[in-house]
C-alpha cells in the first residue's frame, strides 16, 4: 500500500510539472543542500551561484533530442559542482551572449543552420536577459543556464568533432583523430567569463582562414557571381588587345584579383599581375599568359568554390587543432613540402607525388632518420610488374643493381639511384618516405604526380641541413660528403619532427593570405561532400 502511494506521489508530481513546462517562471526547488560552498575542483566559474543536480534530469525529459550530449554536460556540472557558468552576479555574461549569437548563424561555417529547440532556445535566452541578479534561482534562468551548455556541446561536435578512426579510413584518411575534451575546453575558456568563447577553437589554424574567405564567396555568389569569359582562347599576353579581355577583367576584380575595375580591352600591366595572381592562386605556372587553362579555372562558378571550402573546412576538422609548433606538411594536390617551425612557414619546396595507380597515402608519423647515400630496395610490386625476367647481368650493371635473393633486389648508392643521394624515413606500414631523385626534370611539370606512392624533393640536401641545423658537426660540407659515399650512413635525429601527409584542394597560404586552389587529383573531394550532406 505505502509503496502504491509513493508511486502515485511521484506520478502525480511528474504531471504538475510538465504541465507546467509551458510557464518556464515556474519555481521549482532551490539549491541543493548536499553542494559543497567550498566549490573543490571548481574550475574558475563564473559565478559561485549553484543549481540543484536534480535540474539535470528534468532538462533532459523536457528536451530529449539532446540527450547525445548528455553525459559531455554532467561530466562539465559535475567537474564545477553544478555552478553557473554562463551567468554571474550581474546576470548572463558576454560569453554566454557570444555563444547564442554563434549557434544561432551555423551557416557561417558552411553547416546546416537547423538548431534543435531553436525556437526555445531563443525564448529562454531572451527571457534570461531581462532578468536580474538576484534572479538566478528562478527555473527561467536556470534552464537557460542549463540549455547554453547543452546548445554548446551541441555545436562543439560538430565544428571541432572529428569522424572516427574507421570513418577516415574509409574516407581515405589515416591521420589518427584528434581528441578534445569538450568540457575541459570549456571550462578553459570560462576561466574569464567576459571572453569570446571562440577566439582560440581547438580547430587547425586553416579552418579559421577558409571561414573567412567562404563569407567572401557567399557574398559574391549573392551578387551574381562572376561572368564566364570566353573558353576559345588561345593565348593572350601583355599588350594584347581583345573584345575578350573586359570580361576577364571584371572576373578577375569580382574575386579580388585585380584592385581596379577596368572595361578596357588592352592587356595592360595591371591585368598582367592580376592573371600571375590568379594563376598562382589555381597551381598554374607564374606566368601573366591567358590560356585555355587560365580560362578553365576562371569559368568555374563561385557555388563549385564555395563547395570546394566547405569540403577543406571539414578535413580541417580532422587534423590535431595544434600539430606543433615544428612539423613538415605534405600537401599532395598542391605538390609541395611546408616546414613550419614556431607554426610559421620556414621554407617549402616542390614534390613528386603518387600517381593515380598508386596513390600517396594520407597519414602521419614522426620523421627519426636521415639516410645518406641510400640502397633502394626494390619494393616487390615492382620487382613483379616491372623487373622480373628483365634482369640480366647487363641490365643489372647499367642500373648499378645487385640481386639480394630471390624476389629482392636492390640498387646501389650513387647519383643515378632511384631515391637519389638522400632520403629521410619516418617509418609506418605504407613503406611510404621522402627521398632525392636523379629525375629532376619532373619538377618542371605543373601536375607531379609520378611516384610509385613515395614523395620525391626537390631540395633534399636543404631538407637535411635544416633538420641538422643544431648539430654543429653536420656542416654543409659534411652533409654533401655523406651523400656521396658508396655505402648507406644513417643518422638519427636527436629532436624528431612530426609529419603530416594531407590532402587539401582549398587552402590559404599563410604568408601572403590569398585563398589557393588545386585540382582533386585523387578524386577524394566527392566524398567528403558526401559525408557532408549527412552531416
């Protein structure tokens, strides 16, 4: 009996509060007794004003959807003993108003604006700024308290979460990760309650810069866009004139290429550092010639530009938000090396890349070892296909070859070796590697990929002074006599540098801001569009 009763006390209490969810100024109980005043483990709250724990139960009944993020949301109260941290003593703080205006404009980062309990979400807040201080017991703010953290972890999984190890796999990426406490960082963030909560997101430095030039091409696309320009040319160079040139030139001032608009016909000095640019920008030569492929990359319409950032934005969220200060990137589609120390570029150079049929993996790892005047053994995929029965005494003399047992081959050091004079290993299952090469010639190509998967340089020897750079007996004429030997010499790097084989068809150069395109040359690009739409 006494057990029915209870039940029916409870029943009963449930019912008078949700129907009185309507009424949000609903009084329910207080501030739980059990809390600790002292606040131990509290993380700089922002106010020391508590809420009961049992708040939490009811928040979640009232808006269910939100449950996903349920127990990122107790974890942050429970770590704060229930505390405020979006409202202190003078009411809801400036980053708790910060935090509604991001989440309310998600279009801003190229993801779709619905927001769950949107409408409610709004009314709470709203409410919430009309209230005093010494309001902060009442259910209305307590709610709203309640829900800007919930509407926090929300946005946080889906601007700075990364997919799963498996979900990248399949995406083609091997770059493991990133792991972020979504409420150690906010609580980081809260430490000054006034701050912008989004000043430093834990988000590679190149999510940032894309954001901003995606509200460029959006603003451009609303405008119209830009006009095409006529795909017949041929060539066209300084001091030309041509009825085709003010349509160029008006396309090239809409995305800020040329400072001056211009309806004139002539090729003049101006339009000639305006299509370098330009060209630069889409991974052309450096040269001031409209071409055929000058006038392709100008016909592609600002919505597939647009489409291209988002899809660069979104592999910004798999990267490690800070994989330095010191590190090399590859960035395969671009065919170029980055070494960044203290997070500034120091130097890049031009690389050779997997072609199609054996594409470069994306991956990491950590760059050991610098091996001089190397062997190259031979992979077997390429014995197979490419050596075997070919491999007679004057085949293996004219390519300095030795056979090392059956299958396994391997060349010689010297100048005309495979992987060159020099190479730098950061070993990892892909048997993947940067190295010299005797082929030179290729770095002359616009489009390089030509490798059997493993990355060549262009400037090996620079490489491998700046890795030994704080070791004074590796000096310039020790480096260039270590690559000359007859026998490989390895030496291990006393400060290893991590490096980050990526994949980016957008990206802004860091030293001088423009936004840069390049061709999908993998074809990865639809996929993540893909993965996108679901998102």
């Amino acid at each position: 009996m006494r057990k029915t009763l209870c039940t029916l006390l409870a029943m009963l209490f449930l019912f008078i509060y949700f129907t009185a969810c309507k009424d949000d100024k609903n009084k329910l109980p207080g501030i739980a007794k059990d809390i600790d005043i002292s606040l131990p483990k509290q993380i700089a709250p922002a106010s020391s004003n508590q809420f009961d724990s049992a708040y939490a139960q009811l928040f979640f009944a009232r808006y269910p959807r939100l449950n996903t993020i349920q127990q990122d949301w107790v974890d942050f109260y429970r770590e704060r003993n229930y505390s405020f941290a979006w409202a202190d003593s003078n009411g809801i703080t400036g980053a708790a108003q910060n935090l509604h205006n991001r989440i309310n404009n998600l279009s801003d980062d190229g993801l779709d604006d619905s927001l769950l309990y949107r409408q409610q979400f709004n009314r709470l807040f709203d409410e919430a700024l009309l209230m005093g201080k010494n309001e902060l017991k009442d259910s209305n703010f307590i709610f709203t308290e309640m829900m800007l953290s919930a509407q926090y972890f929300m946005y946080a999984r889906q601007i700075y979460g990364a997919l799963s190890a498996k979900e990248l796999k399949e995406l083609g990426w091997n770059i493991a990760p990133k792991k972020i406490s979504y409420f150690e960082y906010l609580n980081e963030v809260l430490k000054d309650s006034s701050k912008d909560v989004f000043k430093a997101e834990p988000v590679y430095v190149q999510y940032g810069l894309l954001k901003d030039f995606l509200k460029k091409y959006k603003e451009i696309e609303m405008a119209g866009g830009w006009p095409l320009v006529d795909s017949t040319i041929k060539k066209l160079k300084p001091g030309d004139s041509s009825l085709s040139i003010p349509a160029i030139k008006r396309r090239l001032f809409i995305s800020g290429d040329l400072t001056i608009a211009d309806t004139t016909r002539l090729f003049d000095a101006l339009l000639a550092e305006a299509v370098k640019k330009f060209r630069t920008r889409h991974g052309l030569s450096d040269t001031a010639l409209i071409d055929k492929n000058t006038c392709s990359e100008m016909n592609v319409p600002v919505s597939k530009r647009i489409e291209e950032i988002l899809i660069n934005m979104e592999r910004c969220r798999w990267l490690p938000y800070n994989p330095g200060p010191d590190y090399i990137i590859v960035n395969i589609p671009d065919y170029r090396l980055y070494v960044y120390e203290n997070n500034k570029v120091q130097f890049s150079m031009k690389v050779v890349v997997g072609k199609e049929a054996s594409k470069t993996v994306i991956f990491n790892d950590t760059l050991k070892i610098i091996a001089f005047s190397p062997y190259w053994n031979v992979p077997y995929s390429i014995y197979k296909n490419e050596l075997k029965g070919r491999l007679s005494a004057a085949y293996l003399k004219r390519n300095n070859m030795e056979i090392v047992s059956e299958g396994r081959v391997r060349q010689l050091p010297g100048k005309n070796n495979s992987l060159g004079l020099v190479k730098f290993l950061f070993p990892n299952s892909y048997n993947i590697y940067f190295h010299d090469t005797p082929a030179k010639d290729r770095f002359n190509f616009t489009n390089r990929a030509f490798s059997h998967g493993c990355i060549r340089l262009s400037e090996p020897k620079m490489l491998a002074k700046y890795l030994l750079r704080n070791e004074p007996k590796y000096t310039d004429q020790v480096i260039d006599s270590l690559m000359h030997l007859n026998k490989e010499v390895q030496v291990r790097l006393k400060q290893p540098v991590p490096v980050f084989i990526g994949y980016f068809t957008a990206f802004v150069n860091t030293q001088n801001g423009m936004l840069n395109f390049r061709k999908d040359i993998y074809g990865h690009d639809p996929q993540v569009l893909s993965w996108l739409a679901k998102k």
